[in-house]
C-alpha cells in the first residue's frame, strides 16, 4: 500500500459550510474568513455561490464577497454555478474555477434541483460549454453517491453512470460527496472505484460529510486507492438542508490533523487553520464543529 505523500485539501467551509446557516452572515466576515484560510496556507477556497437568493439566500453576497478578497496568485477561488444564469453572473468576479453539481439519486435531485439526472445534466452541458470556452476549469460534485435521504443506500452502478454524464459533458475534475454522512469505509470505496472508471487519479477528490463520524476512516481509504485530493470545510461548517440531522462536512483541522500525523504534507499551518475556525465559530457563537480545535485551544488556554 502507497499512501500519497502530498494532500490537496480545497476548504469549501466559505460556500458549503455557511449556506446552511439560518443567520445572516455579513460579507465583510466572509471575506476576513477567505483571508485567514489563505493565510493559514490553504491554496483552493470554494468561496461562494452565484445561485438565485431565493433559494440560498446566505449566497446573495456573491459579487460582493468576491470583490472583496485580496486576492494571492497561487491561490485558486473557485464558485458554484448551477445554471447558465449563474455562470454568466460569476464572470465578472473572475473565478479560477466553477463549480456544477448533480446526485446520484433520482429523488434527491428532484428535491434538491428540481429536475432528474438526466435533466441536470442537460442544464449543466451549456455551464461546462461557456466556462471550457472562456478558458474556466469546471469540477463536477456528485452527492449522496453512498446514501439517499429518501432512497437510502445508493449503488455504485448509479455513480459510475453520474461520473460517465458529468465527463461526457466536459466536466474536468470530479468531487465523490456523500452529502449525508451516511458512508462507510468499503462503500466509499466501491463508490470511488465506480468513478474511477471515468476519471483518472488525478481527476477525483473526496468529500465526506461527518454525520456518523466516518469522514476521516473514510478519507483514509480513499488515500488508501491512490486519492491525494479532499474538500473539507474549516470548524466543520455545514450541513444539508434536505438530509434532517446531516452535519458538516469534516472539520479541515482534524483532515490536516491526521495527514500530518501520518507524514503527509498539506502545506498548512494547523494553529493558523485553527484560528480561522475559531474566528468563524466566534461570530456564529458557537465552539468549534473540530474535535482537534477544541482539544488544542484547550490547551492554549491552559
């Protein structure tokens, strides 16, 4: 077994984690959170959604937030964009990359986007089109690929037929998101390897949701298969609004926690990270979602 020897970790707390806060969160935080994350050494930031505010209002600071960032050259700022709308919204703030999503559950897409699979991917093809033409990388995302809200377990055959539609579409890089937290090591892994079919190595990530506490054995035997890229979000932001009692995704400290613990190099400094989790917990007035911030900044105090 060859665990990779360097991680690719994308924090997606910014865009991700505070959708699905029911508070307003000002711009000018959001924009101080991008700040720190980048300076805590992070090199790829989900930082927002250019997606109707009538269905995510949290997200309605798109052009703002992106305005408002000082931008560092080996940074990558990357946005959501669901819809051609979207994508012609974003262009202005000049993201590195957008991002498109789709499920592998029929149902869970109906709730979630209104249409099915095959319908999301009809959307998604003139997205992926202008953004390859302009020169914009695209990631794919494809959610609830282990477990369904409302179908429950979801066979490998559904997300290797995702992963097939999203590459045919010109989708570059592809997320496996088990939206709901529901995964389990060998799950993960038949998920993975039903992706793997149509991407190569280099062209998956992982993104695990902690709901069952399984995010980090599950990232372990996806770096198990050779996977060396994983989106986390910082102080464990997050949730989904359609899975009742679904979390965030892991917390980015306890990811880089555990890489560093076992030599891999993530090219982040752990007590800055934790800052950053802390100031956004801070201003959402709450601890920290991380068992390794609470543990450190425990210590800190003494």
């Amino acid at each position: 077994m060859t665990l990779p020897t360097r991680v690719k970790i994308v924090d997606v707390g910014p865009r991700d984690g505070l959708q699905n806060e029911k508070q307003a969160v000002p711009a000018s935080v959001k924009i101080e959170l991008v700040h720190r994350l980048q300076a805590a050494g992070l090199k790829a930031i989900e930082v927002t959604s250019f997606v109707s505010p009538k269905w995510v209002p949290q997200m309605a600071d798109n052009a703002e937030v992106m305005a408002g960032i000082t931008r560092l050259p080996d940074v990558h700022y990357s946005v959501l964009t669901p819809n051609l709308q979207g994508f012609e919204a974003s262009r202005a703030s000049r993201p590195d990359e957008i991002v498109v999503f789709g499920a592998a559950s029929e149902t869970f897409s109906q709730r979630n986007i209104n249409c099915s699979i095959t319908e999301s991917i009809e959307r998604f093809a003139p997205v992926v089109a202008a953004a390859r033409a302009a020169g914009i990388p695209v990631r794919g995302a494809m959610s609830c690929v282990v477990g369904c809200p409302y179908e429950g377990e979801v066979a490998p055959e559904r997300v290797g037929y995702l992963a097939g539609l999203m590459k045919g579409i010109g989708v570059q890089h592809i997320g496996v998101a088990d939206t709901i937290g529901v995964g389990t090591p060998l799950k993960v892994q038949r998920a993975m390897a039903a992706t793997l079919k149509h991407f190569g190595l280099d062209e998956v990530s992982g993104h695990f949701h902690d709901t069952y506490g399984q995010a980090l054995a599950n990232t372990l035997a996806c770096l198990e298969m050779g996977i060396w890229q994983f989106d986390a979000s910082v102080a464990g932001l997050g949730g989904c609004p359609y899975a009742k009692g679904a979390t965030g995704n892991v917390a980015t400290e306890d990811l880089v926690y555990m890489l560093h613990g076992m030599g891999i190099a993530t090219g982040i400094d752990l007590n800055r990270l934790i800052d950053a989790g802390e100031y956004i917990s801070t201003q959402l007035q709450r601890r920290p979602n991380s068992r390794v911030a609470v543990a450190l900044l425990s210590q800190r105090a003494g």
